[in-house]
C-alpha cells in the first residue's frame, strides 16, 4: 500500500513532467474537462439518490394514511440529515451556492475538503424526505469544492481555481437542465467571472462535458419536457409587460420573506430547538398543501401541459377542481407559500438550493396570472397559459437569481429553440431592473453583500474585496499623550518618530482621542518658551475619518479615503487604537492584487 510520502513523491514527478511537457493554457483546458466530468457525475449521484429515497418512501407508504406521512416524513428526514452532519461529517455543512461565493470572496477560492461530500450526503435525505428545496446548489458546491482541492492539489494559481470553479459551476448546470449555454452564462453571471477568451473555453469544454455525463447516464431525458406551439405576436406584449411586473413583485416577496425567516432561525442557537420549530411548521404546511412536497418538478410540468387538476390532486380540502377560481386561489396560494417552506426546510437543518424553488414558484405565478386573465374574460385576446409559465419561471429566476441572461437562455434552451425569446427578455428585464431597485443582492449573495465582502463585476470592486486590511495597516507610528507638553513631545516623539503624524492616546484605555500632524507642530515646536505651556490636548485634532478593522472592508475604506482627501487614516480595533493605513500602500496593495488575480 502506497505511503503519504510516496505519493507525494509521485505528485511532485508528475508535476515536474507537466512543467516541462504541457503549457499552463493547455493544462487548464484538461482540468476543465476532468471538473466537468466529475461535475456530472455530482449531478447524476444527487438525483438518483433522491429519486431512489422518493421511490422508497413511496413504496413504504400506507395509501390511505399518505396525507399523514406528508407530515411525518420531512422531520425524519430533517433529523437524518443533522445526525448526519454532527456525527459524520463534523462540520457545518451551508447552503450551496452562497458558500461558494463566500469562498470565492473570502477564502481566495480555497474550499474545505469535507464540502466535496457534505452536500451530497445530506441534500438527498433532505430532498427525498420531502424538502421543499433543490438540488442545483448543492451539485454546484460539490462540483466547485471538488475542482477548489483538486487545484490546490495541483498547484494552479488563484486565477485558475477561480475559473475552475466556474467550470464546476457550468458543468452542474449543464448537466442538470442539457442546457449547456445557460449554464455558461449562469457561471459568469452567479460568480461574476470574467468572460474573455482565455476563460470561454474551459467553460466551453466543462459544459460539455458535463452535459455529455448527463446524456450518458439519462439518454434524451429532461426536466421540463416541452416543445413551443403557440409563438409571440405583437398583440402579447401588454400581457408581458404585466407579467414582469407581477414577477419583480413575487421576486421582493421571495427574498423579504426568506431573509427574514433565516435571520429568525439564527437567533436559535439549539440545533435541536430548530429542527423542532423548522420541522413542526414545514410538517404542517406540507400536510395542509402537498404540492409543496420536494423539489416540484411534476407540478411545473402539469402546468405547462395545461393540466392544473393534476397538479392540485392533492389538495386535503377536497375542493372542486372544474372551478377556475378555485384553481387560481389553490395555485396563489402555491406561490404564497412555496418560499415559506423552503425556508423553513434550511431553518429546520435541510441542506438544499433555491434554484427549484424559484423556477417552482415562478411557474405557477406564471401560469396563476395567465388563468385569471383568461377568466375574466374581458380581453379579446386568449392567453397561453404554458407560454406564460415558462416565461414565468424567467420572470422569478431574473429578479431572484438577479442572473437575468441565465434566465433567458435556461428557458430558451428547454423549450428546444427562440420562438419565446422576447418575451422572455421583456420579462426578465423588467423583473430585473425592478428587484434590483428594491433588493441590491441576489438571495445567494444578500448575506455577503450587507458585509460589502460579495465579488461583482466590478473590477475595482471586486479587488478590493480580495484584499486583505491587516495587511495595509501600519504600526510604526509613536504616540502621545493629551498631558504630555511640547517639550516631551519633541524628546520622546518626533526625535524618535520617521512619520509626520502622531496618535494621541488615552493613556489608561488607550483609545483614540486624537491625531497631531507634523504641519500642527512646525509653528511652534522651536521656540523652547512654549515646551511647558502648549500640551497635546492644545494641539490635536479629529481626524478626518476613523477605519474600523471588524467592520469597515476595503471599500468602504477606499470611499473613506476619497471623501476625507486624507493621505493616513487610524485603524481603531476593538474600540482601541491599532495603527494607520495610509493611501499609497493601499495603492501599491491594490496594484499587486489586480496584477495577481488577472494574469
């Protein structure tokens, strides 16, 4: 049996031979396939597991007491899943896509070895138990945590394990819908990569190959199996217009709702106190409406299908489903509701995505709006109520993703060509631009954007979230003190000082009081008559603004810089006085890092 030593040993060989025999492009392009491969596999081993858990419990079910294991069934699986990840896996295991932007944002693309398993153990139980969640997130975790520590382990530079992550990303995606566009532009648009041609192909080759896996192992198979028959006329366009609206709207509901939700869930520090409350309440609200049971994908497809009855069967009050009314009110309250309960399935300890629920959620408000309209009856003009629901679904995914490319392409893809395009854009640019005015964050990123810690786009945004401020902080500074004169000052700061500003100190606190500048102390620090009448406390002043190490990042520092004109600022830390920062070494750091992450 190999040692750890000969293993490295045999690592550090083919290293040395790739250094020599393969370009570095060449390389990556390698990589790319390998994480979109495995990419796939993720995806495959996610979904059969969970059908085969769906399958199971289906099996194991008494008939006529089903409604009731609608409740029992997710706080089993709930409790699985935290067993699982205290006794198994021993650490936390977080939602999907946010960790990897936080790992992207935070850790320089470094992802835990454990997130290459996590979610894959326990997105399963959580789905097949009937969480009201997906499992898009957790296959992009997988995917990117796998291709994170197969980098590392192959000693690419951070530029690399950024763009492979992506791949990973891209691949998932594709694998999952065969829709290997929409999945490129959802790794560019979630991860705010940079689309340029050294990037294309890797995610190019991942896509592929991860939608390849995915033909492999599930032939001409897809989730939302449908082919356009009615196309898009000038006449529609008012409708769509209406539609975007509505979707902007259900998209600030979704994100207000499932912030607040997760905000009351972490004031609960008992792991258990959660699975009870979480548990409880999704048990209820799935008992009460089963359409909420797991990811939803049959639903959305009765809907595009025209077929409401079927997707409504369920219902435990036994309504009459020939009444359009009463459809329009079950299916408002699938859109009312869909977002509670996959909130309450993360409050309760699942481990799942959102992706599922928006499409879920944005197909029914697509589909609840188009059945009104044609109910009322007062249009000359019939609505396609399949039409609408995909458009729908691109509606939600634009304002809640805020990937409203993804959006687009994704439904584009599905429905087998473009006949639906510009609906599909007028839609999802008005739901866009909307939520975006309301929400500043995507639902993946609202926690990592409040702390200003999220990468965008923006170029000088994003390096400056890369870097570090203890690493600009300077300390060589000789402070004084408010009782101290001009005489002391001069012996025991400025002879001994290399800097042309000065701190002063509380001496029992050591808090900041105030700064003195070298300009403060050059009228007056030669003429000896004043050394025992002029004190500090005479001389200092405020200084322009205050760097807060815990909670100022390093753009809203650049802005403090900006608007202060000043050329150092002090850096309190834990209420008391750190050091400075000064402008032309967060510069020369800003410099570096943006030579660092593009080349």
């Amino acid at each position: 049996m190999p040692t750890a030593r000969s293993k490295k040993n045999l690592l550090t060989r083919f290293l040395i031979w790739k250094y020599k025999h393969i370009s570095d492009k060449n390389f990556i392009y390698i990589l790319s396939v390998i994480v979109g491969l495995a990419s796939g596999l993720v995806a495959v081993t996610l979904k059969n597991l969970t059908h085969f858990i769906e399958v199971l419990l289906d099996l194991s079910a008494v008939s006529d007491l089903h409604l009731a294991f609608y409740f029992i069934f997710p706080i089993i699986g709930f409790s699985i899943t935290l067993l699982i990840i205290k006794y198994v896996i021993r650490h936390k295991v977080s939602h999907g896509i946010p960790s990897t932007l936080y790992a992207i944002s935070k850790r320089k693309g470094i992802m835990r070895r454990f997130q290459m398993f996590g979610s894959l153990l326990t997105a399963p139980i959580t789905v097949g138990f009937g969480g009201s969640v997906g499992l898009e997130g957790p296959t992009v975790a997988t995917g990117a945590a796998i291709s994170s520590n197969l980098s590392r382990l192959l000693h690419t530079n951070q530029a690399s394990r950024m763009l492979l992550i992506g791949c990973a990303a891209a691949a998932a995606m594709s694998s999952i819908f065969k829709a290997p566009i929409a999945a490129i532009i959802f790794a560019v648009e979630v991860f705010s990569l940079d689309l340029t041609l050294a990037s294309l192909l890797p995610l190019l080759l991942a896509s592929l190959s991860g939608v390849l896996t995915s033909y492999f192992f599930f032939g001409n198979d897809i989730i939302l199996p449908f082919r356009i028959t009615e196309t898009f006329t000038i006449s529609d366009l008012s409708f769509y217009i209406v539609l975007g609206i509505v979707a902007a709207f259900a998209s600030v509901y979704f994100s207000w709702v499932y912030e607040r939700v997760a905000k009351y869930f972490e004031r609960i520090e008992s792991t258990t106190k959660r699975l009870l409350i979480g548990g409880l309440a999704f048990g209820l609200l799935l008992f009460l409406i089963p359409p909420l049971y797991g990811e939803g994908f049959d639903v959305i497809n009765h809907l595009i299908q025209d077929q409401p009855e079927a997707a409504l069967q369920n219902n435990i009050f036994d309504l009459d489903l020939e009444n359009a009314w009463i459809i329009i009110g079950l299916l408002a309250g699938l859109v009312v509701f869909k977002v509670v309960a996959a909130s309450l399935t993360f409050g309760a300890g699942g481990v799942g995505g959102i992706f599922a629920p928006t499409l879920f959620m944005g197909s029914i408000m697509g589909y609840c709006l188009a059945l009104f309209i044609n109910t009322l009856d007062i249009f000359p003009k019939t609505i396609s109520t399949s039409n609408f629901t995909l458009v729908g679904m691109a509606g939600l995914l634009a304002g809640v993703l805020h990937a409203p490319l993804t959006a687009i392409f994704l439904i584009a893809e599905l429905t087998g060509g473009y006949d639906l395009f510009v609906p599909l854009m007028i839609t999802a640019a008005i739901s866009y631009g909307i939520t975006k005015y309301f929400v500043p964050h995507s639902v993946y990123a609202m926690e990592l954007g409040r702390k200003g810690e999220l990468i965008t786009h923006n170029k000088d945004h994003a390096v400056l979230t890369l870097m570090d401020i203890d690493s600009v902080v300077e300390t060589n500074f000789v402070p004084v003190y408010p009782d101290m004169n001009l005489g002391e000052m001069v012996n025991q700061a400025i002879v001994k000082s290399t800097r042309n500003i000065f701190p002063v100190l509380n001496r029992e606190t050591q808090y900041l009081e105030g700064i003195i500048l070298m300009d403060d102390l050059r009228p007056v620090m030669f003429d000896r008559k004043l050394y025992e009448e002029i004190t500090a406390r005479d001389l200092m002043h405020n200084p322009p603004a205050v760097i807060k190490i815990q909670k100022d990042k390093m753009t809203r520092v650049m802005k403090k810089f900006q608007d202060s004109g000043a050329w150092n600022l002090p850096v309190i830390k834990d209420g008391k006085y750190y050091g400075f920062v000064s402008k032309s070494k967060l510069l020369t750091a800003y410099r570096r890092k943006l030579i660092h992450i593009t080349r």
